[in-house]
C-alpha cells in the first residue's frame, strides 16, 4: 500500500497541471450537468414490508387523497371574538374558496360544513388536499397557498399554513457553519503558522466537496435521493476532508523542516500518512454504507451519500494535494529559526517532548489508574442515554416562528394534539360492500374502550369498490409514546375485526408509518452495529496485524457513542442548556438519530485511531521498543490528532446553530462524541491500554500472521537502507 500511495504521490508531483486539470474538468463536467438537469431531492420516507406501506400503497390507487400532500389552514379569531361572526366567516370562506383555486390545489375543504371549527368557536381548520406526492409540489405552490391564507390576516384573524406540503430543511448554509470554518481556518494557522500551510486542506476539502455534493445532487435525477441526505454528505465530508489533508501535510511539513527533498517528502508523505489516510476512510465508508443493512431507502440513501463525499476526500487527499504540493514547492518549508520550523524539527527529532509526548508519559505512568478514571467518567456521562426516546420529526418539531409549527400547536390547542397525529385505519375486502366492512370495523375499535381514542370518523369509500377507511384522531400527539401504544393495541385486534368484517384491516397513515420506521430503526441498532464493527475490526486487524488493537478500538467506541447519546438525551429531552443551544422544544429524538450517530461516529473515531496508533506501530516496527513507541507515536501523532479534533468539533458544532431539528441532535452528538473520542479516549486511554498490555499489544498468532496480506502501513519498503535487524524484534513477536 505504501509503495504504491509513494508512486501516486510522486506522479501527482511530477504532472501537478495534469492532476489539477483532471480534477477541474471533474467540476466542470458535474457543475455542467447539475446547470442542466437541476436536482430533485425526495422527502418521501418508504418503509417497504411494513404494514403502514402496504397500507399507503393500497390507497394511492383506491384513494389517492388520502396519501397525497395536505395542507392545513388555521384561523384564529381575536379574543372576545368567534370564528362565526359574521366578518370573519366571510373572509375564512373567501380564503377557502381562493386556495382551492391555487396552483395543483385538487379541493379545498370548507371548516364549516366539514364542523372543523373548535368548542369555543374561536378556531377553524380548513384542509387543502393536493392529489400529487411530496417530490412534485412545488415551492412556488406552497408560496402562493401561504400568500393566500396569509392575506386573511389583514381582517384580524390570526392565519397560519400547516401539512405535510412541509418536509425538513434539507441542506441550508448558514452563519453557524460560516463560523465553523472560520475556527477551522484559526486551528490550522496555529497548528501550521504559515496561511498558505493552513490553506491547502482547506482548500483540497471544499474541491472535494463540491464535486461529490455536485455529483450527488446529479444523481437524484436518476435515483431516489432524500432531502436529509446533503445535509449529512456536507457535515461529514467537510469535517474529514480538512482533517485527511492535515495528516498527508504535516508529515509533509515535517520531513521538508528536517532537509528532505520536496518531492521525495511530498511522495513519502502520501506513502505513509497516505496509507492511514486511506484506511480511516475506508473505516468512515464502511460505517456509512452499512446504513443499508437497515433497510429504509432514505436512510441507505444519507449513508451512501455522505460515504461518497468521505471517498472524495480520501481521492482528493492522495491525488490533488500531493499535485498542489508540487504547485507549492519549497514555500511550504518552515522558515529557518522560525517557531513553526522548531516545533516540525523537535517533532521529527523527538529531541524534546512536546505536549503529546508529556500528556502520553503521565497517562501511562499508572496506566490502570487511567483506564479506571477514563471507564468510570464516561460511563457516568452516558447514565442519561438509558433514557433515549425516538421518534420520527414532524411540524411540532419545526422552528418555533415558522408557520407551520405555530399552525400545529394552534391545532393542538384548539382541537388536541392527537388532530395532528390521525390514524388511517383502512379496510378491503374481496366482495363484500366495504363502506358496511368499514362500519362494522369502526364499531369494533370503539368497543375496545382504548383510553387513547379522541374519536373515531365514519367511513369514507374509495374508488375501487373494494376499499374503505376510517379515521381514528387519538388524545396525543403524533410523538407521544400514548399514540404508539394506541397503533399497537389497534394492530394486535385487527385479525379478530377483520375477520368479523370479512375484510384485511391494515393500521396506516403517516403517524402508524412513523412508529413502523421508529421500530425498525431500533431493531436494527444491534445487527448494524455487528455487521459495520466487524468489518471495521478486520481492517483494524489487517492494518496493525494485532489482536488488541481492534478489540481496544471498538471499546473506546462504544464509550464514547455512549458519552454522545448521554449528551443528547441531556439537551433534546432533559431540557440541558436547551435556550443556549437553540433548542425550541423538548421530547422524543428523531429516530434515525442514534443509527446515523453510530454510523459516522464509528468511521471518525476509527480515524483517530489510525492517526494515532499508526505512528506508534511504525516506531515500534522501525525500533522493537514497545514502552518508547507508545510515548513517541503520540508525540508525533498528538498535534495532529488535535488539531483534527478541533477542526471536526468546529464543524459538527457549527450545525448545531442549523434551524432543522433532524440535524441538530446529530450534529450535537458527533461534536461531543468527537472531543470525547480524540481527547479522553484515543489520546488518554488508548495509550495507557497499550502500556498495560506491554508488548503483547502488538501479538498476533503465527497462523493467522501468515494468512493475512502485509499492506506495509509503516512504510518500511520504502526505506531500503533500514538494516534487517531493525525489524527483527517484532517479527519474533510473531
């Protein structure tokens, strides 16, 4: 691997122009398409196999009404007030009528003939059914509904717009990420002391980024691609894209501060900073594409998204930066006697113990001690995550000055949270009069006496002849874990009343299809974490050939995903610095939350990993020393590593200012569980492992020894001069 990284490194030196114009055209050509084709990013969230899909299927053809987009508009009459009087009637009737001649409006339906008006007459929802999906409403529909409802409020009525025509965010830029990278950009001029040093990876990740973010949003013409899935593609793949080009450079830094040739050092540099580049990437890669295991297109989606623009940056990192390099020449040597150029000499030298070193040399002084504190403290830090709640997004979760959030609660207060939160519960049968199958369904429910029933519809036909359904408005929220009981209990008699009706009754809707995700979602957390650890251990194993490298590396992992949900729980249910932190309402985290933390997290963590164990397997395969190799890789490793971390938790945390509540736990999670990841337990528990463990650290047995490929991490064949008996101690070990 090595070898072969070194040749690339030096051929993207040699031909820089070539290289950079390669990766230019790249740009041009996705940038070209996107100017022609657009993008169509889908809000849509299937859940195949679940009875709340069959269910959603069965109606797009016998009721389409009932699956396509709703809107919801709220009025309000002023206090002392009714929605009756006369003027206000009036203009709520006019408004109806003009939004049902708006812009792929199929009807609108009147609240006062529909009784949709409150007890206390003060409110009255009107709904607007649109006969088309998601995906193909467009914004300009949306606007003119909203100008519509909104001009109501010029007689004194309060007006908002609320309904599925609302998805999430997506991909907004904001002041927060502008923020973040402006950290970034302070963390590498510290940790370079040079602009153009702190520069290049600033600049190779945002190439890279733009070309798979472009290339991703080309791709949706052809494939189905979420609206969530740039989001994640943009936190991920800029936080690793800055962080791969800062390894490949400070090792390039480094040897340019001790006298070696530009081009041999940026070749060396892609050889062996490159070969942990590539294999931290692969790790990220494997944790995201391991999304798929789930088996929720949306969510196989996000992953291979975001594992796409993670594979951008490890081409970028090892390709176009060792050809801007070469742009770079010398310029990037530290100028002699300068700070930067000492620090790079006593790093390279190891002739004076740096911060890392020191740090490294007090943890592993009582190496057991340190586990003990590291295992307690974390521990105490994920007590909250045992409270984890999940549950799917909707417009309650949405910020509180938009309309469709103030619409939902103006909805919840006048009518009860479960209007927000209906459930379809549909009935087909093969011969018989289904709206007759519907009643007799409909009875049944209501004489199971379920305390979590606010009312239950008449029957509504559909097209088909075959097909009914009946509307069952529950007491809470759509949210709420009373909602989820209710489905459940529903479900469970829907055998007995389907057989006294002589019809299938299937539970549907999408508050049923959001419970269904949330349940698949959890009993996939164990198989996903077996399947993307597994994998990610064999790589470990092949990269450090060791037993307890792997097995370290996953138990550090599950401390610190378990410090991020504590975090998480804390904050988006608990309530903890919710004000600070811009967190509109507490309860229940999104669903998809822990699967996707754990995916990204994963991949990071074994990032610094590698960075960081990687420098102390070369010095000891280079030495034999175990003791020294543990103290010396981090006094390599440790700046890095940091500045890495800071530049990670600057991004992540950047989001957490994002006004979509479905990346703001995310976000949230990955900024703790990253500081936790690199500062506590890679660069603090990491090392006094491998001190407690001496040199059996590095064992393997002999068997497998011989069975597994030796991919040359450490670079040893690069260096033909090393004498044989250098190498020597660890092949006994073997």
């Amino acid at each position: 691997m090595a070898t072969l990284l070194y040749s690339l490194g030096r051929a993207a030196f040699r031909r820089r122009g070539l290289f950079l114009a390669g990766w230019l055209l790249l740009i041009a050509l996705v940038g070209g398409g996107m100017a022609t084709f657009g993008s169509h990013l889908d809000s849509e969230a299937t859940i195949p196999g679940s009875q709340s899909q069959k269910g959603i299927d069965i109606l797009e053809k016998a009721l389409p009404s009932s699956t396509g987009v709703t809107a919801q508009i709220v009025f309000r009459a002023p206090e002392g007030s009714t929605v009756n009087d006369p003027e206000y009637r009036s203009v709520i009737e006019r408004t109806v009528a003009a939004a049902g001649k708006a812009p792929q409006v199929e009807t609108a339906v009147d609240p006062f003939e529909a009784k949709s008006v409150s007890a206390d007459r003060r409110t009255a929802l009107a709904q607007v059914l649109y006969p088309i999906k998601r995906d193909a409403l467009r914004d300009s529909s949306v606007e003119a509904l909203e100008h519509i409802a909104f001009q109501a409020r010029s007689s004194g009525l309060r007006a908002e717009v609320g309904g599925t025509i609302y998805s999430s965010a997506g991909l907004e830029v904001g002041i927060g990420e502008v923020i973040g990278l402006v950290v970034a950009v302070v963390v590498l001029i510290i940790t370079f002391g040079s602009l153009l040093a702190a520069g290049l990876p600033l600049l190779t990740a945002v190439i890279g980024l733009v070309a798979g973010l472009l290339g991703l949003l080309l791709v949706s013409n052809i494939a189905t691609v979420s609206s969530t899935a740039p989001s994640l593609a943009l936190m991920v793949g800029l936080a690793v894209g800055i962080d791969y080009a800062l390894l490949i450079l400070s090792r390039h830094r480094t040897q340019l501060a001790s006298g070696m040739d530009a081009e041999e050092s940026a070749a060396r540099a892609t050889g062996t900073a490159g070969s942990a580049v590539v294999f931290a990437g692969l790790t990220v890669i494997v944790a995201l594409s391991g999304l798929t295991v789930v088996g929720i297109p949306f969510l196989s989606v996000m992953g291979l998204a975001a594992a796409g623009t993670v594979l951008m940056a490890v081409l970028v990192a090892i390709t176009l930066l060792p050809a801007l390099l070469g742009f770079a020449g010398t310029r990037l040597r530290p100028r002699p006697g300068s700070r930067a150029d000492r620090r790079e000499r006593e790093t390279g030298s190891g002739r004076r113990w740096n911060g890392g070193a020191r740090w490294a040399r007090l943890v592993t002084r009582r190496p057991l001690v340190t586990v003990v504190a590291v295992v307690i403290g974390l521990g105490v830090m994920a007590v909250p995550a045992a409270q984890l709640s999940l549950a799917m997004p909707d417009n309650g979760t949405a910020a509180p000055e938009s309309t469709q959030r103030r619409a939902y609660d103006m909805i919840s207060d006048a009518f009860g949270p479960g209007r927000n939160g209906r459930l379809l519960v549909l009935v087909q049968t093969a011969d018989a009069d289904p709206k007759a199958a519907a009643t007799e369904v409909a009875k049944g429910i209501g004489d199971l006496r379920l305390p979590e029933v606010l009312s239950i519809s008449a029957p509504q036909a559909g097209t088909d002849g075959r097909t009914a359904i009946v509307t069952v408005v529950p007491k809470a929220g759509p949210r709420a874990e009373e909602t989820v009981r209710l489905v459940r209990d529903i479900r469970a008699a829907t055998p007995d009343l389907g057989t006294a009706a002589d019809a299938e009754v299937l539970v549907t809707g999408s508050t049923a299809a959001a419970i269904d995700v949330s349940d698949l979602l959890s009993d996939s957390l164990v198989p996903f974490a077996a399947i993307v650890v597994g994998l990610a251990l064999l790589l470990l194993l092949l990269v450090f050939r060791s037993i307890v490298v792997p097995v370290k590396a996953a138990v550090g992992f599950l401390l610190s995903v378990g410090a991020a949900f504590g975090a998480v729980v804390a904050v988006f249910q608990w309530g903890w610095l919710a004000d600070q932190l811009g967190v509109p309402t507490t309860g229940p985290v999104f669903s998809f939350m822990p699967i996707v933390l754990m995916a990204v997290l994963f991949g990071l963590a074994m990032d610094y990993e590698v960075f960081l164990v990687s420098r102390m397997r070369e010095e000891y395969v280079h030495t034999g020393r175990h003791g020294e190799s543990v103290i010396a890789g981090s006094r390599h490793a440790s700046r890095v590593v940091t500045a890495a971390a800071l530049i990670m938790f600057a991004v992540f945390a950047s989001f957490v200012t994002a006004e979509d509540l479905t990346l703001k736990p995310i976000a949230l999670g990955l900024a703790v569980g990253i500081v936790v990841d690199a500062f506590v337990v890679r660069m603090t528990l990491v090392p006094a492992v491998l001190a407690l463990v001496g040199n059996g650290a590095w064992w393997l047995p002999r068997w497998l020894d011989r069975l597994l490929p030796n991919l040359d991490m450490e670079g040893t064949k690069l260096d033909p001069p090393r004498q044989e008996a250098e190498r020597r101690p660890v092949r006994a070990l073997r």
